[in-house]
C-alpha cells in the first residue's frame, strides 16, 4: 500500500504561483462561503415547501426552514473543505490515496488534511477559541447573580446565557482532550504513522466549527430556554433558537461516534510490533474507554435530538403526554446518553493525570493493572446508573435502591485512580512543574467533585439537593476541576512538543495559581447557597443568599481574568519570546517525546520496536521504550505503512 | 542511577506512614466531632418534617464519613509534596515499586464495604419510617405510611408559572396557597399541566417532579405549624425562576377553619373545574409566537 499513500508528495512547483491564487480551491475560506450560501439556500427551500403546512403556522419562525438552512449549510461547509472529492474521485476510477495534503506550510491548517498532527492543532485553537466564549457567557451569568433580582440581563437572555454556556461548554470539552492531545499524540505513543481513518479524522473535526457557530446563531434565533439538557416537552415549545440546540448538539453527536470509531479502529490494529497491551501507555486507555462511550451512547444522542427535531417539525409526538407520548421517554433517552457523557469528560482526564504523575515523581506508574481496571469499571458501570437524574420523577421508584447501588459502586473504580496517583507520588522526587501542578490539582479537585457526587447519589440526600446549585457545584467540581485542570495540565505537557516552543514559566505559574484558588473559591461556596435551597438556572434568588452569590461572582472575574494569563501566555510565548523548547524538555520516557521536534510528517523513520513499558524509570537495566533507528521487522502489530 | 546521585537520608516508607496514621487519626476525630457536634445542629434541611430530618441525618452521616476520607488523600497529597519533593535542576530517579498487592486488595476491600454499607443505609432510610423520605415515588409507591388517620390527599399543579392545590377530600377545591395540617401525613400527589416541573418545599423536605400526565405521590408529615417556602426546582421556561410562593402548616383546628373557607369562597369556581382526577390535559401545547 505505501506505494499509493505518499504518490501525492509531488515536488512543488517551481515558481510560486500569485498569492491570491492560492486562496482558490478547497479550503476554509470556500467552505465559508459555501456554507453562508448554503444557509440562505435550504432556508429558501425550506420556506418554499412548507407553504400552508399546518404545523409551522400560526408560528412566528419555520421550523422546517430553518433545520433546512442549517443542513444546507453544514453540506455546502464541508463541499467547500473537499469532502467530496475522494469519494467521486474514486467512483471517476481515480486511484486510491491513504493522505491527502500532507505538506509542510501553514496552508494546511486551513483545510482538509490527514496528518493526525494538523488535525490535532486544529483541534485545539477550535476548542480554545469555543471555551474562551462560554467561559464569557459564565461571566455574563455570575454578573447578574450579583444581585438577587434580574437587573442586567432580561429571563430570556439569561436563561440563553445559561444554555449556551452550559452546551458549549459540554459541546467542545467533549473533545477537549481526544481532539488536540488524542489525534496528535495516540497514533505517536503507539508507534503508528496515521489514525485508522486518516479521512474521517479530519471530518471529525471539520463538524466543530460549524457546531459551535450554529449553536451560537441561536441567539439570533431567539435563543433557547431550556438549558443544556435540552427537556421536552419544554423544547417542543421553544423558539427557534431550539433548532440551533437540537442541530448543533447533534453534529457533535456525530463527531463523537466517529472520533470513537476511529481512535478504536487505531489502537486495535495499529499498534507497533512490541506494543503489547500492558505496555500501552495509560492516556491511550483512557483514550480506549472514552472511545467505547463515545461510539455508544453519542448515537443515542444523535436519535434522542432527531425526536425532538421531528416533534418539533413533523408533527410528531414522541415526548407529548397530551397526545399519547411521555416526558419520561426525553430524560431516560438524554440521560442513557448523558451519564456515559460525564464519563467521556473524566476518563480522558484521568488518563492524562496519570501519564503525568510518573514523569514528574520519576517512579513507575503505581498500580498499572488496577489502574486500568478502574477505567474498564468505570466504562462498564457507567451505563448502569442514569436514572440517579430521575431520583424524584416518580419514575420506577422502586428501583432506586438498585441505582443508588450502582451510582456508589462506580466510586469504587474511580477510588483505583486516587490510590495509583498517590501510590506514585509516594517515595518519589517530585518536580513541582507546571503539568505537575495541575495533575496534582485535579485529585484534589476531583476527590471534591467524587465525594459531593456521594451525597447525590443517596436518594434522602439528593430529594433535598436535586436540581439544586449543590448539583452545580458537584459537576463544576467534577468537569471544571478534574477535566479542565487535566486539560491545562496536558497543554503545559505537550504544547511544547507540538509547537517546538517553551512557555513561559512565570505566567504558567501565576496562572496555576490563580486558577486553583478561584476555582475553590467560586464553586466551594455554591455547595452551601445549594443546600440552602437555591435552584439552579434561576437570576432570581433570596435576599439572605446574596452574600455568598457576591462572593462567587467576584471570585469568578479572578477566574476568568486567570484564563486570561493562560491566552497572554500562550500568545507570548508562541508570537513572541519564542523559546525553543528541548526535543525531550521532561525527560520523558514517554515515546513521543524520544522523538525529535517538529515530529514529521511521517512520524517515525521506521516503524518502531517496543522494548518496554514506558514507565519503567528508576528500573535498574530498563531499556529504553522503543528501538527507533532499528528497521522494522515484518509481522506482529504492524502498522505500516 | 540512583544510587550514586540519591542523598543521604533515601526516604524508606515504614516512618513517613506511621507518622501519617498518627496525624489522620488524629485529625479525622476532631473532623468528624465538628461535623456531628457543630456543624449536625445546623445542617439543612433542618427538621421541619419527619422527612426533612430524615435527609438531615443522611447529610450529617454522610458529611461525617467523607471527613476522614478528604482528610486522608489530601495528608496523602501534602505529605509527598513536602516529603518527596526534589529541589533544584538535577533528575533523579525515585523507588521503582510498582504496585503493592496486599494495599489493593485492601483498598479495594475497604471502599466496596463503605459504599455498600451507604447504599443500605440510604435504602433503609427510603423504606423506613418516612416512606420515600419525601422524594416523589410515582403513582402507585411501595412503601405507603400506616397510621391511624389515613394520608390527607393534597394534589399539586404545576403549570407555567404557577403552582395550584387541589384538596379532594374537601369537593376538589382548588387554591393558590397550600395549607397542611402539622402531625399528620399528608400526600402531596404532584403532576402538570404543560411542561416538567419540579415540586421543591425544602425546610418540607419534599422534592417531587411535576410531569404532565403522571401522578408523582410524596409522603411528608410536617412536624410543627410554621411556613415553608416552595420554589420550582425544573427549569420550565422563561419565568422558572419566578415560580415561588409560601405554603403553610397549621394546627389541626386551625387547617379545619382554614379549608372551611376556602372550600365557601372558591365554591363558583369548583363548580366550573374540571372532575378530580389524577392528571389532566389540557389543550395540546403549541410553540411560542
Ligand atoms: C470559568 C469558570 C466557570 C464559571 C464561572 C461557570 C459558571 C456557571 C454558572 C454561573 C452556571 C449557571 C448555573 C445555573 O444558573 O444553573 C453554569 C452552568 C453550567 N456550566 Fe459552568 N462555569 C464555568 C466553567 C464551566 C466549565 C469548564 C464547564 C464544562 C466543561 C461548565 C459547564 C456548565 C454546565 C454544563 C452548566 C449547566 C447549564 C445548564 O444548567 O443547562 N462550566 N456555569
Ligand atoms: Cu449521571
Ligand atoms: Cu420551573
């Protein structure tokens, strides 16, 4: 096969062609206008074909335009990238390629491409740049809690404001690690050259942007009340900023299941001869088990969001108690899907904190085995509990004992992961190093997170603080402060290795520091305001409440003026200092880090041999991980080409 | 690698964890003492309701073991930073151990025991003398209070963005304030009339979701006369936020008085109401304009 993968490195041309010539073809600024195009297009044709149908009468917006405009959209966006090209290509009988433009330039960030390293840059300035706005939205939000009564924003902008941060956030943090640090890094760590389906990578990507755009065009629609969880029948009920939700989120759906597919498809039948199982860096387990969620509860999203999209379109009623269908059916099929979701969020995590604590202990990885255990458990246990989210529905209350059963045991394998990481710590010589720092951070974070998580699950516990901000202190706990943490943690790690530059220390430290102590001081306090008594998405709340409120807001502008010292820093250190960092600045054993900087194209030389585990530090006679410069030997996991 | 480079006083384990037990032990008793003892009086959702103490205990309980828990991994967390922790640039090479068998097995062990002995305890409590321990349980609960007076059926309407109170036992009057008597159970039979809702009493102790076509039964024996505060704990729609309103408990004379009057002055009004029932439909929900 290797002889057709790399036909398309034909030598440039001699002379470079004009520079507005090589705006011309298929890249993001096609996809753009095909994609603006697109919108006005299905929504002509959507308005077109519902003429004097009944169901999007006596309505000020058409539903049916509107899905039309978005669907348009979304195809002539991805035409424009050159998604279709391969697949005519192919039925035109020209002959097959593995990787399309894999060249060195910037060009290349700004189209289709199959190198899992470009998709993973791209991966992740998309997913900064999405966090940054609802990270704006949150402040948005805490602004008007500074007072008990609305003042800034009217209930629909604030429960918009709500919504969009909250799905936003879910949206993008989804693959927030899988994206950037997965598509970049896994393919490396298991000595492979490309993902399983270099193509489809790169659609998994390319579904971002329009998703989170469409998502923020619900504001232009009339935005949408029902917060990120989306419930009908209230959804059934919504303007068209509903749609926005609905299409959105579904996209992402999409995305995720094949983000999944492709990492299993990856690690299953990619890996380098000596890559055993047990061998396998623990960021690529937990990247397995993400992947396993992902290709099976995203579908159920994908479906779930479909339903409600023809309730709202076609007439149909799949959650109108009024007209033979059930509320209970939407929260069953969202929460099937969006507990395994809370999962997708950690796992990655848990993974990346693990990958780092050895590094910087300079100790083997305490407990290898169990640590895998734990995520397979959690992975498992993790579609048993989703009806803890219905603990007061009134829906099959007599198996709530068999959910709480449940919902506590899966503390059981998480408890794996605090044992391995302090298991490391433990008798080692710890770096105090950015990456470190936040690793550390997160169990701290996290074991919060875990143990508030113990009184919702006891269902006397949770009557009193369902629906409450206790919940949303438990989840900021859980997804902030275990998944965010982990995700600054991998940045600090392997940002160096993808950009070749270092950051700057003094303000990653600052930035640490700022962040972990208002992250405590903005979400500790709403554990309290929660139990007593204030609800979650509300801008109206008691007057005896404002005290602790006030300081929570307060505390998050800190917050969010800390992510601020993150992008300067980020900006700084990669436009300006630019500081080249070390090919190996951790002294990792980790094989991606033995590689040199920039890592090319092709990843490897030859395909690599792996002599060891790649935690064995401080092991007397330990080879190193992986015999580089060996040529590669046939048969065994074989990667080629 | 490490030999040669390691200092002096090489960190060996048996010291470090004694000293650590001594310290948590320690620390986790006087922990657990102000959970019980300063905090317990204190804690929400008070006692109200036989079924808001109930959730009280719980929380104390609970608070009170996840103390020595938090204490544990943070000890844990500070102690290798301040006792393993390597100064200055050079790399040098911690104790290879890989894993300890017999500490997995007991760890393992040890928190399987603790979360099932919590998941018992939160059943017994669902089963016990507050039957559901004020959580909505659906139309037709397992656990049902016996008492010499059977339970006062109160039905609860949730619709956008209201809350009204249906009292069959009394003609099926129905009115904008909820009053119950103190000393008796009372089942709060909640449902909607538009959209999910969630019936939220907290010094009540009752938490029941408001679904239109369900009938989502809470039991709840409020213990003194006094008044609670009711807000919507399921986002509804644009005035969610704004679905609040007080209810009362009064003295058994007192409630007798109180629903004598209703049931005279909402009388031309019960008349044009629909039949009790345990839901209701109404006209099919259309979409905002
Ligand atoms: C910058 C720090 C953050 C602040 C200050 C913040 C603040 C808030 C606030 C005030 C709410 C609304 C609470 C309510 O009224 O119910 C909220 C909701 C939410 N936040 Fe955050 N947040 C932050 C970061 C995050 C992150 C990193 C995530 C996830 C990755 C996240 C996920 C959510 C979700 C899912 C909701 C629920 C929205 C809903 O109720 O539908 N937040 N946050
Ligand atoms: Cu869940
Ligand atoms: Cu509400």
């Amino acid at each position: 096969m290797s002889d057709v993968a790399f036909e398309q490195h034909a030598p440039r041309p001699a002379a470079a062609p004009p520079w507005w010539r090589r705006l011309i073809g298929f890249n993001l600024l096609a996809a753009s206008a095909l994609g603006i195009g697109g919108w006005f297009l299905g929504h002509w044709v959507g308005t077109r074909i519902t003429i004097g149908m009944d169901s999007q009468l006596g309505t000020d917006q058409n539903d049916i335009a509107t899905f039309m405009g978005f669907l348009f959209a979304v195809s002539g966006w991805l035409i424009g990238l050159g998604f279709l090209n391969y697949p005519l290509g192919r039925m035109l009988g020209r002959p097959p390629s593995l990787r399309e433009k894999e060249e060195e330039g910037p060009g290349r960030y700004f189209r289709l491409c199959t190198d899992h390293k470009v998709v993973g840059m791209q991966y992740f300035v998309t997913i900064l740049l999405f966090f940054l706005i609802a990270g704006l939205n949150a402040m948005f939000i805490r602004a008007e809690l500074l007072t008990p009564k609305e003042k800034l924003w009217n209930a629909n902008q604030y429960l918009s404001l709500v919504g969009l941060h909250g799905t936003m956030m879910l949206m993008m943090m989804s693959a927030a690690i899988l994206g950037p640090f997965a598509n970049y890094f896994v393919p490396i760590m298991i000595g492979a050259r490309r993902m399983a389906f270099p193509r489809l990578e790169s659609l998994s990507f390319w579904l971002v942007p329009p998703a989170g755009l469409i998502l923020l065009s619900a504001v232009a629609l009339g935005g949408f009340p029902t917060g990120w969880t989306g419930y009908a029948p209230l959804a059934n009920t919504a303007r068209a900023g509903m749609d926005a939700y609905l299409f959105a989120f579904a996209l992402i759906g999409l995305s995720m299941t094949i983000v999944g597919a492709n990492m299993l498809a990856t690690v299953l039948t990619m890996r380098a001869p000596g890559m055993t199982w047990t061998r396998l860096p623990i960021f690529v387990w937990g990247v397995i088990c993400t992947s396993v969620l992902m290709v099976l509860a995203a579908p159920v999203l994908f479906a779930t969001l479909s339903m409600v999209a023809l309730d709202r379109t076609a007439d149909t009623s799949f959650f109108l108690a009024s007209a033979g269908g059930s509320p209970f059916l939407y929260t069953n099929l969202f929460w099937f899907f969006g507990h395994p979701e809370v999962y997708i969020l950690a796992l990655p995590g848990f993974g990346v904190v693990l990958e780092i604590l050895p590094v910087f202990s300079r100790k083997p990885l305490w407990g290898y085995r169990l640590a895998v255990a734990g995520m397979l458990g959690v992975t498992l246990l993790s579609f048993m509990v989703w009806q803890h989210h219905l603990f007061v529905s009134g829906m099959n209350a007599d198996l709530r004992p068999f959910y709480m059963l449940t919902t506590e045991l899966i503390s059981v394998p998480t408890g794996f992961i605090f044992l391995n990481g302090l298991g490391t710590l433990w008798r080692g010589r710890i770096r105090f190093t950015v990456p470190m720092l936040f690793a550390m951070a997160f169990f701290s974070n996290f074991l919060i997170g875990g143990l508030s998580g113990v009184f919702l699950s006891d269902v006397p516990s949770d009557v009193s603080t369902h629906g409450s901000y206790f919940v949303m202190a438990h989840f900021h706990y859980t997804i902030m402060g275990g998944l965010v943490f982990a995700l600054f943690a991998a940045t600090y790690y392997w940002l160096p290795k993808m950009t070749g530059l270092r950051f700057n220390e003094t303000l990653a430290k600052i930035h640490f520091w700022g962040m972990f102590v208002f992250f405590n001081f903005t979400f500790a306090p709403l554990f309290v305001a929660g139990m007593l008594g204030m609800p979650r998405r509300v801008s109206v709340y008691s007057s005896s409440l404002q005290g602790i409120n006030d300081f929570v807001s307060v505390s998050a502008f800190l917050l969010g003026l800390s992510m601020l010292v993150f992008l300067i820093n980020l900006v700084y250190s990669t436009v300006f200092a630019r500081v080249p960092a070390e090919a190996n600045p951790w002294h990792s054993r980790g094989l991606e880090f033995q590689l040199p900087t920039p890592i090319p194209v092709r990843n490897f030389e030859r395909t690599p041999v792996i002599e060891s585990g790649p935690y064995e530090y401080g092991v007397p006679g330990a080879p190193p991980v992986a015999a580089l410069g060996r040529p590669a030997v046939a048969g065994g996991g074989g990667s080629s080409p | 690698m490490t030999s040669n480079l390691a200092p002096a006083a090489a960190p060996s384990g048996e010291p470090h964890i004694r000293r650590l037990i001594v310290i948590w032990v320690v620390l986790s008793a006087i922990g657990v003492a102000l959970v019980v003892f300063a905090l317990g009086p204190h804690m929400p959702p008070w006692t109200f309701s036989d079924e808001a103490r109930d959730q009280r205990n719980i929380n104390i309980m609970l608070a009170a073991l996840a103390t020595p828990v938090l204490l544990a991994v943070w000890m844990a967390l500070v102690y290798s930073i301040v006792a393993f922790r390597q100064r200055g640039v050079a790399i040098v090479d911690g104790t290879p151990i890989h894993g300890g068998g017999r500490l997995e097995v007991a760890w393992i062990v040890v928190t399987t025991l603790i979360v099932v002995s919590l998941a018992v305890a939160g059943t017994a409590a669902l089963f016990g003398t507050t039957k559901g321990a004020g959580g909505g349980q659906g139309p037709d609960p397992l656990a049902v209070p016996h008492g010499s007076l059977p339970p006062l059926q109160v039905q609860v309407i949730g619709q956008q963005w209201a809350w009204t109170f249906r009292y069959p036992a009394f003609g099926g009057v129905e009115t904008t304030q909820i009053a119950i008597p103190a000393g008796r159970v009372i089942a709060l039979h909640v449902t909607s009339l538009d959209v999910n809702h969630s019936f939220w009493a907290i010094r009540l102790g009752v938490k029941a979701d408001a679904i239109p076509g369900s009938d989502n039964v809470a039991f709840v024996r409020p213990r003194r006369p006094g008044s609670f505060r009711i807000r919507c704990a399921e986002l509804c729609g644009l005035w969610h936020g704004h679905m609040f309103t007080t209810g009362l408990v009064l003295t058994p004379a007192a409630f007798s008085s109180w629903i004598r009057r209703q049931v005279v002055a909402n009388a031309a009004a019960t008349r044009t109401l629909p039949p009790y029932s345990t839901h209701y439909f109404p006209e099919p929900l259309r979409r905002a304009g």
